[in-house]
C-alpha cells in the first residue's frame, strides 16, 4: 500500500484539489449546499473505484516482478504487459541488457573452458617429468632425501591445481556411494607417510568404523589438505586423527602446532587469503582451505576450526547429510 501511495499522491492530490475548488466555486456562486455537497461525494466515490481498481492492478504486478525476481534464471517472457511507452521503452531496455548479460556469460564461460583445458592439460603432462624425477631420485634415496620432500611439495601443487580446476564444476565429477572412511583416512595418511617420518611427528589415528555417504575422491582431497596443514605448521608433537565425541559424525584433525589468531580465524576460508593466518613462520597459499570448503559444501558436508595460537588446532570435518556451521 505504502508504494502505490508513493505512487500516485501526486495525481490524487490534484483530484482533490480540483474537487474542493469546484466545490468553493459553486459555493461562492450560491448554489444549494445539498447539490454541491452530493456533487463532492460522487466525485470521491468515484475516485475511491478508481483508487481500489488501481490499487489491485499495481499489486498484481507487484506480485508477479516479484517472482521473476526470484526465479533464475529470469523469465523476461512473464514481464506483464506494459502499461504506457515509458513501460514498454524500459521492458525493452531490460531485453537489451539481458540479452548482452548472457552474450558476455557465454563469453566468459568460453574463455574459461578453454583455459581450464589449457591447464588441464599442463598438469597432466607435468605429472610424466615430476614422475621421472622422483624415480631418478628414488635411486639413492638418502643422498636426495631433501630434493625428494621438494618433490613431493611439487606433487601437492599439482594436485591442487588440478582439484582447483575441477572444482569449477564438480556436478559432473561427483560419485557418491557409501564408503569406508577409514580406508580414505588410511589413503591419506599413505600418501604423507614419508612427510610423518621426515619431520619425527607422532600420529594418534584411532579407527573409526564409520560408513559415510560421500564421493571418496573429492573427500580423500580434503582430508589431505587438512593432514597437509597440520604437518606444515606442527614443528614438534603429535596429529590425531579421531571421531568427536560430542559430535556426531564428525572427523577431527588434531595437532599441536603453532594454531592460528582468533582475528584470522574467521578468514581462513576466504579465496586468496594469504597472510600469516595468525602463524608465525610460514606463509599461506590460500587456496587449500577456501577448496576445501567449497568441496565440502558440493558434499553437503560440514567443515569448521577452532584454534589456539601455541596450542594447536582441531578441524571439524562433519560428514552427515546435514552442513555444519562454518566460518
């Protein structure tokens, strides 16, 4: 009601005004109190049937811009009709605009299909080199024990490339089934085993029997990005990896590393944040933890931190059918 008043106060103010100096004029002219009196009220009765007809015309389109609105993507074709020129010119503006929205929407998903396949490509050709060197170095492992870390550090940076890249769309990368988390738990931890051994860290991992509903690759990639972090930024101690007791269905990654500030906390999964994410010695990429979340999501899995500067951190990988909280 407010907006169709907004509407046409302008045009009732004159209706009135033009009623109440027709009336005065009649007045002033002598004329009988009861005609003009009447006169005054059959104009206002009728400019209430005009005020309630209009009334219901501008919420009914009100109601109906309002659900192309929501619906994406628009249907212009349900705009209603238009009631003058300004109307119809503005409808017209509106095709315009959005015919242009989708030619450069097709023109930006066609420059990213073709640089996706570009780098698509590149990772899997790079694998065959980084393979060969590892094997080269593989023959004398202790003398190339610090190039072979290094190796494996390229290895990580691929893989994230690549899980980057798919991430874009992952509807038609996704397989879900019931699977065995500790075998995907076992996998990462396989993977990592040398970094473990490297760095003298204890690992606490207590089985867990659990069965979850998931898509074991993309869910493989984010628990070794969580076990990665830990390693990365745990100097001495212990990573546990354990079900939560408090929460159900729930994964926890552990470790008693350097932890990260409470005002950096709620940053950790933005795409490019890069800062010190409250650590003292290393800096981040900021890629792993925003894809993280994103895979989680597309999961419909849950992922959350808590972390103490000196103390370490615990991530919180939710794997029920239900999101868990994130940052």
């Amino acid at each position: 009601m407010a907006g169709y008043l907004k509407k046409i106060w302008k045009t009732a103010a004159l209706f009135l005004a033009s009623t109440g100096i027709m009336a005065m004029v009649l007045w002033l002219y002598n004329c009988p109190v009861e005609p003009v009196l009447y006169g005054s009220l059959l104009c206002m009765a009728l400019f209430a049937g005009a005020f309630v007809y209009g009334y219901f015309r501008f919420r009914s389109k009100a109601q109906v811009l309002s659900q192309i609105a929501k619906s994406i993507p628009l249907d212009l074709e349900k705009l209603p009709l238009p009631q003058d020129n300004n109307e119809a010119a503005l409808q017209q503006m509106i095709h315009e605009l959005n015919r242009m929205r989708m030619e450069a929407e097709e023109a930006r998903m066609t420059s990213y299909r073709e640089m996706a396949d570009y780098y698509t490509m590149w990772v899997h050709q790079i694998k065959t080199p980084i393979a060969a060197l590892r094997l080269l170095l593989g023959e004398h492992p202790q003398e190339n024990k610090a190039a072979l870390s290094e190796v494996f550090r390229v290895e990580e940076y691929v893989e994230m490339v690549l899980g980057y890249l798919r991430s874009e769309d992952m509807s038609s990368d996704m397989k879900f089934s019931e699977c065995d988390l500790d075998k995907i738990i076992r996998e990462q931890i396989h993977k990592y085993a040398s970094v473990f051994i490297g760095k003298k860290l204890q690992l606490d991992y207590e089985r867990t029997q659990e069965k979850v509903l998931t898509d074991p690759k993309w869910l493989g990639f984010v628990i070794g990005q969580c076990i990665s972090n830990a390693l990365k930024y745990t100097k001495t101690g212990e990573i546990r990896i354990y079900l939560s007791e408090s929460r159900p269905h729930t994964l926890v990654i552990e470790d008693t590393g350097a932890g990260i500030s409470a005002e950096d906390l709620p940053r950790i999964f933005e795409k490019g944040f890069t800062g010190y994410n409250g650590r003292t010695e290393t800096r981040s990429s900021g890629i792993g933890l925003y894809l993280s979340r994103k895979i989680m999501k597309r999961l419909d899995h849950g992922i959350s931190v808590e972390s103490e500067p000196g103390k370490g951190t615990r991530v919180y990988l939710s794997l029920g059918r239900r999101r868990a909280e994130v940052f």
